[in-house]
C-alpha cells in the first residue's frame, strides 16, 4: 500500500509555513505529521503537494493508494476508521475530504471534490492543523501522544545526579543526551530530551516539552510548555507555548511566546513578541487566500515565521505578527504585522530583499552544519520570491 499526503486548501491557509514544504512536513508535538501517520500506519509516505514543490517532495503512487488529509493528526479513532477503507471508498467530515482509497497510479489525477460527494461522514472528534495558530494549540496534546509513540516499550537513560526532577517516569532521555545542574518539571506534561541534545545549567523546563535531536538550550533558558524544539536549533531566554521546527535559532535572551518558527531563522539577542493585545481582544493575523486579517479565535497568538528568516538584535514583534520567508528585519520600533517573504527592512519600510543576496546567506548558514541548498530548494525560493511580489506593490 502506498500512503499519500494530500494538500488540500489548508495548504494555503498555512501560509507562510507551507511555502516551502508540504503540510504534512510541518512539525507539532515531537514528530512531523508524516511521521506520526508512518508510525501508526506502519508505511512509509510520500506528499500530494503543490506542482512547484514536487521536484523536492515527489508523490509515489501505486496498485494500492490510501490517500491521507496532510492536516489531519492520527489517533486510535480516525485511524481504525481509514484502516478500514475499501477500494474506493472515502472518509469526510464537514465536507472536508479525510481519506480515500484506490487504485489509479496516477496521483496527480486524484481530486478530493470527486471524493467529498462519495464519502462516509466521520461521526468522531478529530484535530486538524489547519491554521498556523493550530500548531501551538494543539502541540501539548500532540507531545504528550508522540511521547507515547517514541517511548512505549522503550527504557528512558539516565539523568545526571545533578538534575532536580518532578515526576521522573514522564521524562525520557534518548542516548547522547547530556547536560546536568538543571530543573525538569514534568508534573503538568511530560518530557522529551532527544538524541545527542543538551541542557546546560540553570535552565528551567516544565512540560509538556520536547528537544529535538541535536538541539541546545543555552544556560538560564526558561521554557514554559507546551514547546518544542526542533531538532539542530539552540535556543535561550523566555519561550513559552512555541514550536521552532528545525535548524533554528532563539540563542539568546528575550520572549518568544505562542508562535511558529520555520527552519533556518535567526532571532537576535533580545528578540520580543507581543502575544497578547493590551486591550486583551481576539487577535487577527494575515491570511494569505484572503488577503486580509482573519480572526484566530484566540486571545493568545504571537509570531508566525517562514523559513530562513532573520531578525536583528532588539526586534520587536507585535501580537499576531506574520513574517513570510527570507526576510531580514532590523532596526527600532514594530514593524508592520505582515511582513512579505524577500522583504528587507523594519518599522521605517521594507525594500526587497535581493535573491542573490539571500542565497549568499543561506549558503553560510545551511554550510555551517553541513548542509547545501540544493537546486529544487533555489527553485523554490525563487517562485516564492516571484509569488510574493503582489504583495510589495
């Protein structure tokens, strides 16, 4: 059987964490959504995306396609339920295409509307990462059910004798992770300390929370859950309720709060965001199908940020901010709450940001950890940096 990971119009809704990945790429809780899907499946998958990202994420169909919503996170009910699928048969809910099954080779023929009309309505409770806001939403109940995936069955290593800990049994350290003299309280969540991580002193953990492989907390990071930190990124000063997806960097102090970081930013020393409004309302953020500022529901929403986007030192970020992809933000004040993706400035006005000259540092920066920027993500960069120029007139 070949699992599929369709994009839907959420994909869009996404933006501008999405530009440069499929949806089911994007990380909340431990694990990406693929990688949930691949563990409760047992299979591996390949995405259904947009035609500009398939050089980079080809789709692999075959005699047998079960086709999986990207945005839909997996749990005992709704996998049962697709498990279950027959050759063509289809699963919805609310007019929203779950998942289908059959048996065209042919991936890019398949058309969720066809299957909306044909699918059995979906009676349970589910979750969707259908709006940016959604990963940090739903990211404690997202750590807590990859905790139990990763760690079921498995012996946690061992603390330093240094470590003060609250509920040890919800902690759980994977071999090569090291660090000592710091605080874990895992009474409220539990706990993920990835593969060759660290901790250094003084740092304050209470869960939910996740470090991913590779990843750094520099000495006196604050970390209030549900968070994580993806794998490669070093992190210090305040977070709280925030996921930074990979190779990221928050390396010293300053609050970043209920917000989504892409992979390759940089925040400068001192970076703050606003999560909340003074006068305490619903915050609206920039949508891109739209093309205004939608309601998120929440009170609490804080900086949304594409990949390889940069800030200087003492940035300030307003509540509900959106910054698309390789942007470079420096200079005093707030800059505007929607910043275009190849902008280049701050709170006195944006000018494009040159490709040539963001290539140059994306280079330095991927190089670093021994990474290239391939030719499908230049080519990608590039039809973001053509896309989003309807967005500087």
């Amino acid at each position: 059987m070949a699992l599929i990971l369709f994009d839907d119009h959420s994909w869009d809704n996404l933006l501008p964490l999405t530009f440069t990945r499929p949806a089911s790429a994007l990380r909340i809780g431990i694990l990406t959504i693929a990688e949930k899907w691949e563990h409760d499946l047992q299979v591996e998958s390949t995405p259904l995306t947009k035609k500009y990202l398939q050089g980079k994420f080809p789709c692999r169909a075959g005699e047998d396609n079960l086709y999986v919503n990207a945005t839909l996170l997996p749990d005992s009910g709704i996998v049962d339920q697709i498990k279950a699928l027959q050759e063509n048969q289809a699963l919805v809910k609310k007019n929203v295409l779950l998942a289908a099954r059959n048996s065209e080779d042919k991936a890019v023929s398949f058309s969720p509307d066809r299957w909306i009309k044909e699918g059995k309505e979906y009676a349970g409770e589910l979750s969707q990462v259908d709006y940016p806001w959604q990963i940090f939403r739903l990211n404690g109940q997202e750590i807590k059910a990859d905790f139990l995936r990763i760690t079921r069955g498995r012996a946690s290593g061992k603390l330093s004798d240094t470590v003060r800990v609250d509920r040890p049994e919800n902690v759980f350290v994977e071999p090569g992770f090291s660090g000592g003299y710091f605080t874990l309280n895992a009474s409220r969540g539990p706990i993920y300390l990835g593969a060759q991580s660290e901790v250094m002193e003084e740092s304050v953990i209470r869960g939910p929370f996740a470090l991913g492989e590779g990843a750094v907390m520099k000495m006196g990071t604050r970390i209030y859950g549900p968070t994580t930190i993806g794998p490669f990124c070093k992190v210090g000063g305040e977070i709280n309720n925030s996921v930074l997806q990979a190779n990221s960097n928050k390396a010293h102090d300053g609050f970043l709060g209920n917000s989504v970081i892409g992979e390759w930013c940089n925040l400068g020393a001192d970076t703050n965001n606003s999560n909340l409004k003074n006068n305490y309302a619903e915050v609206k953020v920039w949508n891109y199908p739209s093309g205004s500022y939608i309601k998120t529901g929440n009170q609490f929403c804080g900086l949304i940020m594409g990949d390889h986007s940069k800030c200087g030192i003492n940035t300030m970020f307003n509540t509900g901010t959106v910054v698309g992809v390789s942007a470079n933000i420096f200079g005093s004040g707030f800059p505007s709450t929607f910043i275009p993706s190849f902008s280049w400035g701050g709170a006195d006005g944006f000018t494009d940001y040159k490709m040539e000259k963001m290539l140059e540092t994306a280079n330095k920066v991927m190089g670093r950890r021994e990474i290239e920027l391939s030719q499908d993500d230049k080519a990608i960069l590039d039809h973001i940096s053509q896309f989003s120029k309807i967005y500087k007139r």
